[in-house]
C-alpha cells in the first residue's frame, strides 16, 4: 500500500510553498494532502489537522514546515497510522516549550526585528514578515522575483501562536521522526534544529550548506529524500 502524505505548511507561507515536492511524490503513487494550516494556534490547528488525519486510511506520513512544525507535534494520531514525522525546518516542540522559547535554542534568530503586526479588532495581533525585509530573512537562497511574490502573498499567524505553549504529549515521543533544515535559517537557527533533532531522536538529520528556512522550496530534491526516508523505513516495499 502507498502512503498518504500531508504536507503542513508554516506561518508567513501558503500551501504553495509545497510545490516543487507535491508533483514528485505523487509520481511515485502517494496521495499527497497539503494542508490549509489557519495560523491560529496551536492547539486549534492541530485539532483540525487531526480530524484530516482521522480521515485517512492506511499509512501515512506528516510532514510540516517551520510552525508547521508545531502543529504536527500536537496531533492526537490515536486510531490513525501515522508512521513517519518529517520536519522541513520545523518546530519539533517538547510540552510547555512555544515556537518563541524554540527559536531561542541557539542564538541567531532574527525574525523578531523583521515583523510587522497588525492589532486584530478581536485583540492580539496578526503577524507579517515586513515586505521589504522578506527575502532576507525569509528566503535568502531563492531569487528576488520569487520571494517578492511570496512576501506579497504571505499568510499571517497570530502572535498568540508562536508564544502559545505546546501540549501536554509530543508526536515525535510516538511516531519516528526526520529532520531537514538550512544552514543560514534566520528565522530558526541551525543550532535549534539540531538540538530539536536530537531530543526527538531523529532518524535522519539533513543540514542543507547556505539553505534559508525555506529549504523546501530551494532544495525540493533533497526534501523529497527526506521525505521518502521516512516513507520507506517505516512501510518497507510497500511505500
């Protein structure tokens, strides 16, 4: 049996930034679900992932990218058959621990002075990466044409999400899990991602030299790897 593939994406992207793996994977014969990830918060955004994932049958494999990651970490996969966590620069978090307490891991995050709010009429604010700060920080290894689109169509998460506490049971404590990041990841230090990687007990650990955290995008080859890694130890023949 081939393997479902959900794709998560993060805050300050859409489910666009999954497209240069989605066509691949699908080529191998996997259902492939990018998920519309509302950057709400966590806990809410995890509970619609986990109905999407109650919703599959067979094997499956989450894969989610930068806050992306966070919701992933917080799915209940009770009765689902998750076999595989693949973080594309993704923020695999302990309980308690906020996306904000993670990238604090290692020194080097410097998405806090590109951020532009946006107060919200309900309170808290909406959070955008400042346009003109975009490709810098955001996806320095992609051209300026292409990250100038994707500033402009950025999706915002709420500052309540990056700060809001991690449940009280983590997936990759479950569920085998893979790790792929950048070197130059300005918005979660290399540093973070490995100390990320090792508490989870990472299969496999990709630094990707002079990748932004975008590394899903400027590197779709060896994210497909990543991703296929997983597939392949944990169905065999059958992925």
């Amino acid at each position: 049996m081939k393997s479902t593939i959900i794709l998560v994406h993060g805050a300050f992207a859409d489910s666009s930034s999954w497209d240069g793996v989605i066509a691949p994977l699908t080529r191998l014969g996997h259902t492939v679900i990018a998920f519309a990830n509302p950057l709400r918060g966590v806990a809410t955004d995890a509970a619609l992932l986990t109905d999407l994932v109650a919703s599959v049958d067979g094997p499956l494999v989450l894969v989610g990218h930068s806050y992306g990651g966070a919701v992933m970490t917080n799915v209940d996969a009770s009765g689902a058959d998750v076999v595989g966590l693949v973080y594309v620069a993704g923020f695999a978090l302990k309980p308690g621990e906020s996306c904000g307490d993670a990238s604090a891991l290692a020194p080097g995050s410097t998405l806090g002075d590109t951020l532009a709010p946006v107060p919200l009429a309900g309170g808290g604010s909406d959070l955008y990466i400042d346009q003109g700060k975009y490709h810098h920080q955001f996806a320095a290894d992609l051209s300026p044409e292409q990250a100038a689109t994707m500033a402009v169509t950025q999706r915002p998460v709420t500052e309540a999400a990056l700060y809001e506490p991690s449940g009280d049971r983590a997936l990759w404590r479950e569920v085998p899990s893979w790790f792929i990041f950048g070197e130059l990841d300005r918005n979660i230090p290399a540093g973070a991602h490995h100390v990320m990687a090792d508490r989870a007990g990472s299969r496999g650990t990709v630094e990707v030299a002079g990748a932004s955290h975008v590394v899903g995008i400027s590197h779709p080859d060896q994210t497909i790897e990543t991703i296929l890694a997983a597939v392949g130890a944990n169905v065999g023949s059958t992925a």
